[in-house]
C-alpha cells in the first residue's frame, strides 16, 4: 500500500470516527454559536478571576460530557455565574451543535502544560487515585464518555472542580460521594497526577 493510499484510509477513518451519533447535528452551526465561548475556552492559559483557576480545556473531551455539563450550567445545578448565564443563552439544539463542533476540533497533538503548575505531589496522587480508576480509568481518560477526562486538564481547575463537590457548587451524586472523606492535600495530589497525564488540550477556536 502506498503512502498517499494509506494517508486516504486514514482520513476516511478520522471521518467515519467524528460523524456524531445524531444525524441532525449542524457542526457549521456550533462553530458560530460557539464564537462567544472563544473569549475564554479558546485562549491557552487563560484564567478565571475570583477566585483565581484556570479555564477548563475542552479539546479532547467527550460529546456526552460536555452536553451534561452545559445541562448543569443552565439548570444552575452547577453554580458558576458565567457558565449559568452563558449556557442559559443555549437551547438543546444549539447545545448539542457547539459539543459536536468542539469534538470536530480535536487534533492528536498533545496540551503542552507550561500553564498548569502543581500544588500536590503526583506520585502521591496516583496512589490516591485508585478510588477513582473505575470510572475514569488509570490515566484519567475515562471508561466511557458519561465520565469527563481528566488527563491533562489544568490542575488548579480539576482541584477547584472537586472542592465544588464538597462545598455544594456542584450536587453530581456520585462526585459528591467520592469526595466527601477528601483532605485539601489529597484534593491536590489527585489534581496534580491527573494534570501530568496526556489527554485534555486546549481548543484552538477559529
Ligand atoms: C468568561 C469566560 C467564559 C466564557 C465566555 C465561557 N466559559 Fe465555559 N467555563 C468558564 C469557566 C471559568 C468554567 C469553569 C466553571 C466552574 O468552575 O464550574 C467553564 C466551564 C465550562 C464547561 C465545563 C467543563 C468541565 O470540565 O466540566 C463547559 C462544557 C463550558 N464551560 C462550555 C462553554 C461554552 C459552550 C461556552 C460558550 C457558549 C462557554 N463555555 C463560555 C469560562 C467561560
Ligand atoms: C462511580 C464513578 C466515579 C468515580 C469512582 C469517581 N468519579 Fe469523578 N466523576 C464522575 C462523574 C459522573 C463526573 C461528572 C459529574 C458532573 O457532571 O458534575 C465526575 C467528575 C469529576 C471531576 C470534574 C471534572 C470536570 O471537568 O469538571 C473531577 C475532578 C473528578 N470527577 C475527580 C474524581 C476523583 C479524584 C475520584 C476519586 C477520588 C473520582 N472522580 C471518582 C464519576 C466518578
């Protein structure tokens, strides 16, 4: 098999791989709802400001997760103000074109992490996080799409993310179970393992 013949197979492979599950999704359309969304998730490094953590990446993260989230957001299950009122500007249809578009972004490039210093001990946190394998796997990646990556994702928002569990800014059952016999050290220790792994990158929106 020649080379050119090969790189076909491939991208028809990449194709059949990113046609989402709904027919009617309109990826066209995500990409221009999703331009206020660029501000923040398409700006490598870019922070929120009270209190101070990293914007989530979102390249690299699973379609059914990112539609739950934004769900969470707007039925104000989760309590971030921004979020709340930018996913409340959505409606399903609108929802589940932007999490197709953000898919459609993935490349296999890898993160980069000179943005995402650690306040935990990694070595320590890979240890701790075998609580945590059945649902999102040794590394981080997830055993299914209903459970967000982790790897890769910045620390201080994953650690951020947690805390929001136990302090009721976020009321996921399972989440809020795993958590609730967590100290502040093994909050950044988990953080910092799951930071270091390969997964999460950041959207580069055009
Ligand atoms: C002003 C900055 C800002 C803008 C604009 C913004 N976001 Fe966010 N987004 C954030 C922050 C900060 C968080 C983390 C919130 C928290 O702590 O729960 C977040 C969280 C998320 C999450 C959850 C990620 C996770 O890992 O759980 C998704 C999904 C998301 N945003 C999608 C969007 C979409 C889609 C848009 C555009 C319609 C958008 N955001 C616009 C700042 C922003
Ligand atoms: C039984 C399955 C399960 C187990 C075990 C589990 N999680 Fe989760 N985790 C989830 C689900 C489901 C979500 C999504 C919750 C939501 O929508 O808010 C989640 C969300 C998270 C998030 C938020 C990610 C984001 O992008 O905002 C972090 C961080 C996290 N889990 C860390 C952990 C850690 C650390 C452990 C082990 C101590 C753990 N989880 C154990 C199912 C699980």
């Amino acid at each position: 098999m020649n080379k050119t013949w090969f790189a076909c197979l491939a991208g028809m492979a990449a194709l059949i791989g990113s046609i989402p599950a709904q027919a009617e999704v309109d990826i066209k359309a995500g990409q221009i709802d999703a331009y206020t969304c660029s501000g923040c998730h398409g700006i490598p490094g870019y922070m929120n400001a009270y209190p101070t953590y990293h914007v989530p990446k979102l390249g690299g993260q699973s379609e059914v997760y990112l539609i739950s989230a934004l769900n969470d957001y707007r039925s104000e299950s989760r309590s971030h103000p921004t979020m709340i009122a930018q996913a409340s500007s959505l409606d399903d249809t609108m929802i589940q074109n932007i999490a197709a578009y953000f898919v459609s972004l993935r490349s296999d490039e890898k993160g980069g992490n000179q943005f995402n210093p650690l306040d935990g001990d990694p070595v320590e946190g890979e240890k701790k996080s075998l609580a945590c394998q059945a649902c999102h796997g040794a590394d981080g990646n997830g055993i299914d799409p209903q459970y967000p990556r982790l790897a890769g994702q910045y620390a201080d928002y994953l650690a951020h993310s947690m805390r929001a569990y136990q302090n009721g800014d976020r009321d996921n059952i399972i989440m809020v179970g795993m958590m609730t016999t967590l100290s502040e050290d093994d909050i950044n220790d988990l953080a910092a393992f799951y930071a270091t792994k390969d997964g999460l990158i950041d959207l580069t929106i055009r």
